[in-house]
C-alpha cells in the first residue's frame, strides 16, 4: 500500500474530473476507448520496465533520476532528471489551476472579474455558458501556489500525514459519480440511454475557444493528437512509488506490486468512464458541463468539487514536495556544479530547491490555460518515460552478470516498444515542442558531458562499451591487419634514462609526440613504466605511479592507458611487456621511447646494454621502432613549424617512415612543411631510374613528396662538418680503447672476448666500416637537412656479435648536431597499400 495508494493519488487527478467527460464528447466513444488503451500502453510499458530496474537491487533517493543515472549514466540521469524535474514543477501549476477552476465553476460569486459568455455552436437555440476569467485563475492560483509553498516548507512529514486524508474524499466522490450515473433517469439532460450511447459512438473535432466551448471563430482546434496531450497526464504518476524509495522497507517487491495494481485499476476505471459518460448523456452537454462529473454526482454535486478540490491540492502538494527532492538529489550527486546551490544535508529540507520548483509552479500559473500547461507537463514526463524504458532496454539487451531483476515479467522487446511508443505520443501531441524538449535534454546532456564531473556509477553504457570492445576483438581476430585497417598503436615507454623531476612520471613531450603518430588525434596508446624490485613489495608502489601516470595522461589530452610493471630490471620488465601487452590485433605495434643523449654526459654505463637488449627485443618481437632525439625541443601544438620533414630512406621498412611523415602533416605544428625523400644510391647505378621509380610509387601512394638521390660517393668532408668528423676520431679512440681492455680482460681470464657477460667476435675492419658509413650518413643529413622541421631516419640493427657500447657509438656518431631526428625500423609488414 506504500505505492499503491500514493500512484492511485497522482494518476486519478484534476483531469478525469473537469476533462474526461469534455473528451468523450470532443472524440466520441470509440475514439476515447483507443485514447485510454494508447496512452495506458505506453505507462503499462514503462511500469513493466520500471519494475524490472527497481528490483534489480536496492534504490537510494532521487526516484527516476537514481533508476536512469544509473543505468544510462550521469549524464543521460543528470539530462532526464532535470526534465523530470520541470515536468514535475508543472504538473503542480497544473493541479493548482484545476482545483482554482473548480473553485470558480463551484463558487462562481467568488469571481473577481466578469465571467466570460460563450454562445454554443451547434444548437439550435444560443444558451450563455459561462466559465472563469483568466485573470480570476491567476490571480487565486498564485495565492494557492504560495500556500502550498509555505505547506511544503513544512517538511515532508507533514504531507506524508495529510496525504491519506486527501484520498479519502477522492474514493467517495467516485462512488458518488458511478451512483449517480446509474441512477441518473434518461429523460433528463443526464441519464443513462442507448440512444446517446449510438450518438456519442462516432467524434465530433471542432474549434473551441481558450476555455474549449465550442465556438466557430474560436483559436484552437482539437483532433486526438491534441487529446492525446490533454489526456496524458491522467496516466502519469507511477513514479510516486519510486520517489518513495528511500522509506519503503522492500523496494525490489512494492515498486512493481503497487505501480502495476495501480496502473491497471485507473486503467481499467478509465475504460468503464468511456462507457458510462458516453451514454449518460448527450454530446453538447458532454462539450459544455466541463464539471459534468458533478452534475450526475449523487447527492450532491458538491462532494464532486470537494474532492477535485481535495485530489488536486493532494496531488500539487505530492508535485512540489517531489520536485525539489529530486533536484537535491541530483545536486548532492555533485555531478554539475552548477547546482551547488541547491544541495542539501542528509535530514534537511531543501528549501532553496523549494523556492525555485515554487518559482518555475507560479510562472506556469500565470500562463491560465489548462489545456496548454497540461501538454507541457506531457512532454517531459514522456521524455522521463522513454528513458526509463531505454535503461531497462539496454540493461535486459545487454544482460550482464549483474543485471537480475526479482521481476521475471519483462524483456528487452517489451522496453523498446515501450521507448518508441513514448516518441510517438510526442510527436503526435506536438512534433515542433518534442523537438524543443529533445533539444533540451540534449544541450543538457552535453553540458553535463563538457562542465560535469565523471562519475562511474557502473552504468549499462559502459557495459556496452565493454561487450563491444569484446566483440570487435573477437572480429578482428589475430591474423595480420590488412595495409588499409593499419592504425599506429604506439607503446610510449615513460622510463627515462636518468631521472624526471618529483611527481613528473613521463617526459611531458612524449604525449604530444605520441599525439602526432595518430591521425585527427583518434587511436589509443600505451604508456608503460617499469619499476625496479620484487612484485609483492612495490605493489602499492605501482597502483599510485598508474594513478599518477593516469593523471597526466588525461592532463595531455592523449587518448591512451596508462600501465606499469614492477620487474628486478628494466630489462626483464620490457621483455615482458613487449611478448604479453595487448590482446589480439590489438597489441602495441610501435615502440615509442626517447635516445638516451645522456648516457655518456653522466656515465650511465648500463644504459648501452639496455638500450641494445631493448631494439634486439622489438626485433625478436617483429614490433616497429621508432626513438626520438631531441625530445625536449619537441613542438606542442601550438608551436608552427616551418621547412621540410626529411626522409633518408635506406631499407625496407613497409612504409612505416612514409606514414609517420604523412600522419605529421596532419597536425596543425607541421601542416605548413614539405615532406623531401631522401633515396641513399649505391655508386655507379642509374639514378634518374631510381628517382622516377620511387615517384611512381609516392604516386600512387597518394603521398606528395619531392624525391631527393643522393650517392654515398658524392660526400666531401666539409669546415662546416668539421665537429662530426672530430666526432668520428674520438668513436675510433674509444672503440679502440674498449677494445683493447676486452683484449686484456680475456688474457687474464684465460676466456674468449666477453661483452656484458657475453661472447663477441669483433672484426676491427668492420667495425671500422660501420663508424664510416655511419658518418657519412650523418654527413649527408647535416648538407642537406639543416633547415629541416624534423628528420627521420632508419634504424640500423645492433650488429650480432658486436659489444652494446659500440653500437651506442654508431648511434652517437649518427644524431651528432642533428637536433630534432626520429630513428625509425618498420616491422616488414606493409602499412601503406597502393590499392584502393
């Protein structure tokens, strides 16, 4: 009875009374019957769904709002509950001004000013029917409203103890109607008779004025879109129950029970109404008693207007104590900051939200028109609908592991219909104010989405999002990606070679690098660090350098995860990230980290063996490299950059370098370059044939780019190159030096040559060759790209036999004075296809 009779309450209000009858007359018995069946659907529909989520586990305050926030998110829950909201604050204007017309119809000396006089259409002779000035209404429905509010700002537990002293009444009059009707002697203008049952069978749509009496040069014309609007909220209400919530002592069992029973009985009430005022009496009296109701009442019609009086005022009380119950609700969710203000105490009333629903009620007032404040109410109420409905639906769709509801009697089938009959209704009543209330949970919804706070309450969209996530995984399989569905999915590794400042967990420009290898900014990437020391130790450790590293991914405006693994080195560590990050075709593809430049300056002699183990690991692991040099000179987005994005184009790498160009001159900081590549010829072969073969092939890459052959004989050691070639000598010094001491190492020790615990074979010619061509290589890039944006380049694999520190000095030898270089090595899979 805790829903029962409160649902009962809300759904038989002012419209039944003063309204029903004046429909039966405007569409006639059959249509009405469909008006009732079409409008007890859609609530019948959405009490079905309503009950689904309500016993799907316990509700806190905030009724509807709580349901739909938590099943659709905060920002549907924060959109739809503001609109329930307005709804709510109408329907009170609506009430307050069916009980003030009553009051007049009753009392008609208590009228200010002059009554209006209307001649009826259609009869034979003109009678006078009078109604209540618009101005009698607003002015009485003002002091009505302020009274209310003073009731309200009683607190809830007063209502909650006059609130069955309301229904009685209610009940009564009822008897007294139905009494009255059957009763009632056919040969008076009221009483029961088959011939106007036969009358009244077929509608009679005609224009009426504001008050709805007939008039032929009146400014409204009804049809039963129109009554659909006018009917509606005789339905609503079943959200009394759940606005309950919070004092029932078992929600998963009242909430469907006692909306049900009440949904049904008014139904059911409405249907047999049809019936009875179709045939008590005839059409013209059905179009001009608008309290006919009264006038077949039993005794006295008197008890009629007693209880319209009594219902509505119950019902605007129930309205304006709801209303601002909700908007707290939503407030102290501190999802919009904006409605702050309207925050409440656990135990405390909330009287600032009171003063505004008072504020929203009175303007409505003042409007005076029934018939055009109760549409107004419908909408919103049906947008509320519709999102209860869709919340069930996507939550019985979707079918997760949490989703079991004790109300077996529902389906995901039953919730749609639900939804769209909710649409229909609206466009039916008005499609230009559906609009106008769609719009308006929209812009809502996206100020929710840009000014709200996140807030995971675990709703269905997020399991969408995950079941979709899973499938699409499973759909992608793990076969290799056609050229075409390639997208960069970049492993940022965050452990820098040295150390950042306190609370820094990642180079800041490594995001806007990781930005610039993603086109429109759209892809995902992964920014691991590693933690040295045992897993069951640096646990905690590691949950708050994820949060950390989280943070500052979300302050980079980088769409990426943040991970990070606690292994004995940084070298185990990466070489399980790279065999297990990912899943599917959904692991990392490119491994994105930062040239260690530091490692000689400070003497961080690990660095080498590290740097080495990690690009022989990407290489085991058939994963793209690229490593950046010149990383604090990086541009962010802001920064323009002009000149040329240089290409030396040495091995194969399946258009990995040619992407990464591409992919930056989406970026607004390089939009303004020019991509140049750079072809490395060997001697004597024919270069035009080699620069029209590789511009047919940008052609038909749909790349735009100037082709550049270079021969590595054309290279002369210049004044402006003198710093690399000094560089060159001092690689040679060192190399020789640590030559020469694994030399004496391994006499002493009676071993082979050993290199960071490992046997080498070094071939001093070789070695000799690689510091040559590394420098002629760095050369060429500091003739013909000084004025370059960025450069890149390819990355020469660490040679098998060959110590980590050597290969450190090609690499140095190769980045001396170039200040902004990309060293990229594709992975010898296509990225690029020539086919559409």
């Amino acid at each position: 009875m805790g829903v029962f009779m409160p649902c009962l309450q809300n759904i038989l209000g002012i419209i039944y009374y003063i309204r029903f009858s004046w429909i039966v007359g405007m569409a006639g018995i059959g249509e009405s019957l469909l008006l009732v069946v079409f409008c007890g659907s859609c609530t019948f529909l959405t009490t079905v769904s309503l009950s689904a989520i309500a016993s799907n586990g316990a509700m806190k305050g905030g009724g509807p709002y709580y349901l739909i926030g938590r099943a659709l998110g905060p920002e549907v829950g924060v959109s739809i509950g503001l609109c329930f909201f307005l709804g709510n604050a109408i329907a009170g204007a609506m009430y307050v001004l069916g009980a003030v017309e009553t009051f007049l119809n009753a009392v008609p000396s208590a009228g200010i000013f002059r009554e209006t006089i209307t001649r009826v259409n259609g009869t034979d002779i003109a009678e006078p029917i009078t109604s209540p000035s618009l101005h009698d209404l607003q002015i009485y429905g003002i002091v009505v409203s302020i009274l209310l509010c003073f009731v309200v700002f009683g607190g809830v537990k007063m209502i909650n103890r006059v609130a069955p002293a309301f229904l009685v009444p209610v009940l009564f009059s009822l008897l007294c109607i139905f009494v009255g009707i059957f009763s009632a002697r056919h040969d008076r203008p009221a009483g029961l008779s088959l011939e106007s049952f036969k009358n009244n069978w077929g509608s009679s749509y005609q224009m009426t004025n504001n008050a709805g009496i007939p008039d032929p040069n009146g400014k409204i014309y009804w049809d039963f879109n129109a009554l659909v609007g006018l009917f509606f909220p005789a339905v609503t209400g079943i959200m009394a129950g759940s606005n309950r919530s919070a004092s029932l002592k078992d929600t998963q069992r009242s909430i469907p029970v006692g909306t049900l029973a009440a949904t049904l009985t008014t139904t059911g009430l409405y249907l047999v109404s049809v019936l009875l005022f179709g045939a008590v009496s005839t059409r013209d009296k059905l179009l001009t008693d608008r309290l006919l109701s009264a006038t077949v009442a039993w005794p006295l019609p008197a008890i009629v207007y007693v209880g319209i009086i009594l219902s509505t005022l119950g019902a605007a009380l129930q309205s304006l104590t709801g209303a601002p119950r909700l908007l707290a609700a939503i407030a102290n969710d501190d999802i919009l900051p904006v409605l702050n203000y309207f925050k409440v105490a656990d135990g405390h009333e909330p009287h600032v939200a009171t003063l505004f629903t008072a504020f929203i009620c009175i303007g409505c007032v003042v409007i005076g028109n029934l018939d055009l404040v109760s549409p107004t109410s419908t909408m919103f109420y049906l947008v509320c609908y519709a999102g209860v409905n869709l919340s069930s639906f996507l939550l019985d769709l979707l079918d997760a592991p949490s989703w079991r509801p004790r109300w077996k009697f529902h389906h995901w089938g039953l919730s749609l219909v639900g939804a769209l009959l909710c649409i229909v209704i609206m466009f039916l009543i008005s499609w230009a104010f559906t609009i106008v209330s769609l719009a308006l949970a929209s812009l809502i919804y996206y100020y929710v989405s840009i000014k709200g706070k996140a807030g995971d309450w675990g709703d269905g969209f997020k399991s969408a999002y995950f079941q979709l996530a899973l499938r699409s995984l499973r759909s992608l399989g793990a076969n290799q990606v056609h050229p075409k569905n390639w997208y960069p999915i970049p492993l940022v590794f965050c452990r820098p070679w040295g150390k950042l400042p306190e609370n820094v967990p990642c180079h800041p420009k490594l995001a806007d690098f990781a930005n610039c290898m993603k086109k429109k900014g759209r892809g995902m990437s992964i920014f691991v660090s590693i933690i040295d020391g045992d897993y069951h130790e640096r646990a905690e450790d590691a949950k708050a350098a994820c949060e950390q590293l989280s943070t500052y991914i979300e302050y980079k405006q980088c769409e990426g995860v943040a991970e990070i693994v606690v292994a004995p080195s940084m070298s185990e560590g990466f070489r399980g990230i790279v065999q297990t990050m990912g899943l599917g075709n959904l692991k990392p593809n490119i491994i994105v980290m930062r040239y260690p430049e530091i490692w000689r300056r400070e003497n961080l002699t690990d660095i080498p063996a590290t740097f080495v183990g990690i690009i022989n690991d990407c290489i085991v692991a058939n994963k793209a490299v690229v490593i950046v040099k010149g990383l604090d000179e990086w541009p962010n987005e802001y920064q323009r950059q002009y000149g040329t994005i240089d290409l030396y184009w040495i091995v194969r790498d399946g258009g990995l370098m040619l992407l990464l160009s591409q992919l930056l001159l989406t970026k607004d900081s390089f939009e303004g370059c020019k991509i140049q590549v750079f072809c490395i010829a060997e001697e004597d072969s024919d270069a035009e044939g080699l620069k029209a073969d590789v511009k047919k092939f940008l052609y038909d890459l749909r790349m735009q780019a100037e082709v550049i052959v270079i021969s590595m004989k054309s290279w002369e050691a210049q004044g402006e190159q003198q710093e690399s070639v000094e560089a060159f000598s001092a690689a040679q010094q060192r190399v020789a030096s640590y030559l020469e001491e694994m030399k004496e190492q391994a006499r002493r020790d009676g071993t082979p040559l050993l290199a960071d615990g490992k046997p080498v074979f070094v071939e001093e010619q070789q070695v000799e060759k690689f510091l040559y061509t590394t420098l002629k290589l760095n050369l060429m890039i500091q003739k013909y790209s000084r004025m370059a944006a960025v450069v890149l380049v390819s990355l020469p694999p660490p040679p098998s036999n060959h110590p980590a520190s050597f290969y450190m000095e090609y690499m140095d030898l190769l980045v001396e004075n170039v200040p902004r270089l990309l060293i990229v090595r594709g992975y010898h899979k296509d990225v690029v296809t020539l086919f559409t």
